[in-house]
C-alpha cells in the first residue's frame, strides 16, 4: 500500500471459451482519449481523493507508454516527473509537442526509459 494502492482499468472477464470482454471505465467528453477511459480525468480524481484522506503527494512519477498516457501527463505540475518509454507513442507525442513552439508543453520533467531498473532508481530517488 506504500507504493500502489489502486489500479484503474477498464472492466475485463474471460468467459468460458477463453475469450476476452472489455467493458469501459467509465464515459467522459475528453476529445484526446479513447471513448473507454480518460486518464487525465481519473489521475486529478484519485489525486483528490486521497487527499480526502488526508494523503497529499510532493511529487507525482507518472510512467506509461501510449498515446493515451499523454492525457494524463498534462496534468501533471512542475515538481512531478512523466516518464515516457523509448520508441513508444507517449515517447514521440511528447517529442513532437517539443518540436511544435505553438503548443504548450509539459510542466512536469520527462525522463524517457528502456528498462525496468531505470523507472525504480528515479522511484527510488523519490524516498
């Protein structure tokens, strides 16, 4: 519960043929994100609700590797870290944000990663 407390996804069963079902999240009015699930709605949610809780976040490491984790890495301040994998889309949406001055980038610092050891030592820089 120290380092992960809740997964958020979308609704899945196997049923008896071995087959998978995907049910959505939840609906939303994001133009960017799939019609499933909107991450930039639900990582401002969570961060709100455990502070409800009386839990508050100095810093933020968002990691992921799609296009629709571009969504949520928006959200993220100046103090949080996005950590976008090498030659996945978030990696090249956040590059061409970069490349276009016409577009607001990022608050929170990149920190592009390959490997699983790379993600822990920034994790473990955090503690």
């Amino acid at each position: 519960e120290n380092a992960v407390n809740k997964i958020i996804s979308n609704f899945c069963h196997i049923d008896d043929e071995g087959r998978m079902h995907v049910k959505a999240y939840h609906s939303h009015q994001c133009t960017t994100c799939p019609v499933d699930i909107c991450k930039g709605t639900l990582l401002p949610e969570y961060i709100r609700e455990r502070a409800q809780k009386g839990v508050t976040y100095k810093k933020v490491v968002y990691v992921g590797d799609g296009a629709n984790d571009l969504c949520p890495s928006k959200e993220l301040g100046s103090s949080d870290v996005v950590m976008p994998r090498k030659g996945y889309r978030l990696m090249e949406k956040i590059e061409e944000m970069e490349s276009n001055p016409t577009v607001h980038n990022l608050k929170a610092t990149v920190i592009p990663w390959e490997r699983g050891s790379e993600v822990l030592a920034v994790l473990q820089g955090c503690l």
